[in-house]
C-alpha cells in the first residue's frame, strides 16, 4: 500500500481504516498495488465523508481494463458490510463508512 504525497488522513475514523486493510487485499489478490489518492485532503463535495475521515480514493489508472476494475470494485464490495458504500468513479474507486441505521 502506497499513500500519495498530498495525503492528509487527520481525524481518520476507525472503520474506514479497516476497509481500506480489506481493499487493500483485494487489490493485491488481483495482482496490483493500491495507492491511496485521498482522504480528508483535497476537494470534494460539499458535506462529503471525506472532511470527515470516512472516506476514502483509491487510484484506478494502473489498471488498465475498465471489466478489472469492476471486478475489483464489486470483490471490495462483498468483503465489506452494507454500511460501507463502495462506487467506481472515473478515476478511482470511492470507499465510505456510512452506517445504515434500521
Ligand atoms: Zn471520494
């Protein structure tokens, strides 16, 4: 697991740390390392889990075939609970713990 230079990951929250040690073995059972792009850095929308250290970007742009990084995507997915959301973005594969309260 790599984290890029920019990383901030201040406030992280326990249970994102743990998917991100789930996804990071996803990735390494497909044969490809993770770098991790953002966490509590960085822009994203407003109200995002981001500036609250519950999420997390995972770079896609090693893996060259779209179908992997669907597969990829979806195994991080059945490893992780529902109150994970995992989503394959253009560029990256967005991870957030948001407990699903029933
Ligand atoms: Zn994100």
């Amino acid at each position: 697991m790599e984290l890029k230079e920019t990383i901030k990951l201040n406030g992280i929250r326990a249970e994102l740390l743990v998917g991100i040690i789930v996804a990071e073995r996803v990735y390494e059972d497909f044969g490809y390392g993770m770098v991790i792009t953002s966490i509590t850095d960085s822009r994203h929308a407003p109200g995002s889990l981001h500036y609250a250290g519950g999420a997390v970007d995972l770079r896609t742009r090693d893996i060259k075939d779209a179908a992997m990084i669907k597969k990829i995507t979806e195994t991080i997915r059945k490893r992780l609970t529902k109150d994970y959301d995992v989503v394959m973005e253009k560029d990256h594969i967005h991870i957030e713990y948001q407990p699903k309260y029933s």
